[in-house]
C-alpha cells in the first residue's frame, strides 16, 4: 500500500506497525476469498453434498467466525494482540491443510469450524490494534483517524477483490479446490512470519481480583456503544442483502444470476478506487455522526431506487443502482462506526468491544435474514419499503448518538502505542 502524501485521496504517512496491520489485512482477504467463492462448488459438485448440507456448512462457518469475535476480543484485550493473532495464523493454516484434504461432511466441517474459529481469534486482534494505533496517528500527526481506518477498509477489499482472481488463476493453470486451498494457507505462512518478527510484544495484562474476563459492564452496559452496535447491525443487515436480495432481483431482471460476478466485482472496485479520497473527505469536512446518519440514508435510497428505476440495458439498472448506493454508504460509515469505538470504551476492554461489534452485528444479520427471507416472495413495493426502512432506522437511532458529533480529540491512554 502506498504510505506517502500526495495531492488528493492518497493515503496517509503511516507508521511501519499501521503498515503491517493494513499490508496483513490485505493478504488476509486474498488467502481467504483465494479459496471462499469455490467452496459451495467444491461441496456440491466434488464432494456430492445436497443442497441444505452445503449450506448448513457455509453457514456454520459463518457462525464460528462471525458469532465468535467476541471470543477473540476478550482473549485480546486479556493476552495482547500478538500470541492472538499468531494462534489464528496457525489455526487458519491447519484450516486450509485439512480443507484441502478432507472427503467426509464430518471432516469438511471440522476444517471450516477451524478456520471460521481462526478468523473470530485473527481479525478482532488485528482491527483493535489498527483502531488503537490509528488514534495515537492521530493525536501525533492530525490525521483523522477515520481516514486511517479508511486505507485499511480499501486494503481488505483490494484483497477480497485479487483473491478470487488468483484462485480463477490457479483452476485456470489446471489446478484443483486443493490447489486453491494450499494456495491460501500459503499466503498465511506469510501473515504468520511478519507478525511473528514484526508485532510487538505486550506485557500480559494481570487482572485484578474478582474481575470478571467476559461479558464486563463497562462494555455490556454501556448504552452508547450499544446503540452504536445497534446503528451498525442495521448496516450489516442491509449490506447482506447483496447475498439475498439482489440474486433474487438479477435473476427477476435477467433470468439468471450469471451477472452477479460483476456486480461484486464492482462493488470492490468502487471501494479500492475511492474509498481513500472519500473517507479524506468526509474525515475533514463531516463529524463522525454525520457520516453514520449520510452512510444509512444513502444505503437507504439503493433500495429505494430498485422498484422506481427502468430495467435498462440487460435489465440490471435497478441492481446496479443498489450496489453502487450500498457501497458508497457502506465507505461513509464503517469507517466512522470504527473509528468511534475508541472513543465509546476504555482502551483495555478495546479488543472486547470491537469483537462485540461484530458478533451483535452478526447476530442481527442472522435473524434479518430469516426475516428478509419470508418477504422474498412478496410483491416489489413491500420487500424493498421494509428494506429501506432498516438503514433510515439506523440514521434515526445515530442521530441520538452521544458525543459522535464531535471531532475526538488526542487520547492519552493511546498515544505511547506504535
């Protein structure tokens, strides 16, 4: 990633500990989406799996990764980010190792588990490092923090959009999901060898008598950064509606799904090309709260926007417009909902909280998707009114969000962080 200042969008002069955390969640997203997009084939096709046991299978690895970030969290916040984030590298080899050798429902899921299990212990350690190290970039260089989180969000995306194309690449060369799977474990040899000479050691944290290691107050009970988990889960929700809702609208407008593959492809572009010089923006001209409420209500109008525009050409006007909307509100927002956490929770429940984010979130989407999926059916108007009515929800609740509308100011407890 480019880590010099330059006349527009550029990113900012990071320091060598922001550069690792943003160069690992670049090649994190590439091992991963390297294998993820092929899995569904490889259980159907390969292995001969049914239909509701392909997706009993990518739905639990959806749970032991998303549902269990809070596990990580705590681990972090209790152990420091560094034997966390080099025990989900491990895991998350021995993951891919096994996927690619696995022939049974009982071994395919042990290996998903696993490297479901990898990411919930990998990403909360590493997002609570980069919001941590982002705020100390902030109070010693000026450089709103959100704009940090922003080169971090485009460099995962970067990956996500790369990773499907080097495992295209690999099958194209007459590899395998084998190929595919060794490829990606891989790429987290890599991951693994730079955090282990690059992240720094933490002195263990030593917990005082009685206090409690999950689920603590100051976190659980603290009503604004639950309502932030509330503001994001309405994001979230609506984001995997590109999983739902627009399949469903492509195939309506077309007959089939095979546009889909550009529509994502799209969707990643977008966030690589501008998610820098907007984030620059919005970081310099906008408060935190404004960007979440802007975020929503731009969310909002993409599902607004599908049942009132023409079909157009191919018929993919409509789906084309809700990807374009949801993704520019998704770059407004999730780094401002990041960047706010620091500022919503003690530092050393930090791991904890942005875990919490993830796992309330994921939760949501679980039971938004059970919803979403009885009004498939239903007519054009009602799916997407209940739709828009999510995000508009969410920028209702963010307006009453206290102290998001302030530019945060230097952290003391932060700004000895690398």
């Amino acid at each position: 990633m480019p880590t010099t200042r330059t006349r527009s969008g550029a990113a900012p002069e990071l320091k060598a500990y922001l550069r690792l955390l943003t160069a690992t969640q670049f090649a994190f997203n590439t091992g991963f989406y390297a294998v993820l997009p092929y899995l569904a084939a490889h259980l159907g096709d390969g292995l001969g799996m049914a239909g509701w046991l392909v997706g009993l299978v990518l739905g639990l690895r959806t749970f032991s990764q998303q549902g269990l970030f809070v596990v990580g969290g705590a681990l972090t916040d209790r152990y420091g980010p560094r034997p966390v984030v080099l025990t989900g590298c491990v895991l998350r080899i021995a993951g891919f190792c096994w996927l690619a050798q696995a022939g049974t429902t009982a071994t395919v899921i042990g290996a998903v588990l696993l490297i479901g299990f990898a990411a919930a212990l990998f990403s909360p350690a590493v997002e609570s490092e980069t919001a941590r190290a982002a705020v100390a970039h902030e109070a010693g260089t000026g450089t709103p923090r959100a704009q940090v989180l922003a080169v971090f969000s485009a460099a995962g995306q970067a990956g996500a959009f790369l990773g499907p194309l080097l495992g295209s690449l690999l099958l194209l060369l007459g590899g395998d999901f084998r190929t595919a799977c060794l490829a990606g474990a891989v790429v987290f040899v890599g991951v693994l060898a730079g955090h282990a000479r690059l992240m720094p050691r933490r002195p263990r944290r030593v917990r005082a008598p009685g206090a409690r290691t999950v689920l603590p107050r100051e976190v659980f009970a603290n009503r604004p950064f639950l309502l932030l988990c509330v503001i994001h889960s309405t994001y979230l929700v609506s984001y995997n509606q590109l999983y739902l809702a627009l399949p469903m609208e492509v195939e309506r407008a077309t007959g089939s799904q095979s546009a889909l593959g550009g529509l994502f492809a799209l969707s990643s572009l977008l966030v690589v090309v501008l998610q820098l010089p907007l984030t620059r923006w919005s970081a310099r001209r906008i408060a935190p709260r404004t960007a979440l409420v802007t975020g929503l209500a731009v969310v909002a109008s993409g599902f607004a926007a599908v049942p009132l525009l023409p079909g157009g050409p191919a018929g993919l006007l409509p789906g084309a417009a809700l990807v374009v909307l949801l993704t520019l509100g998704q770059m407004l927002l999730v780094p401002a909902a990041r960047g706010l956490v620091p500022d919503l929770v003690d530092d050393h429940r930090l791991g904890l909280a942005t875990g919490a984010l993830s796992s309330v979130s994921g939760l949501a989407v679980l039971v938004g998707s059970a919803a979403t999926g009885t009004l498939l059916d239903a007519s054009g108007p009602v799916l997407w009114g209940v739709l828009t009515a999510v995000p508009l929800t969410g920028a209702a609740l963010a307006l009453t969000l206290s102290g998001a509308g302030r530019t945060p100011g230097p952290r003391t407890d932060a700004t000895d962080r690398p």
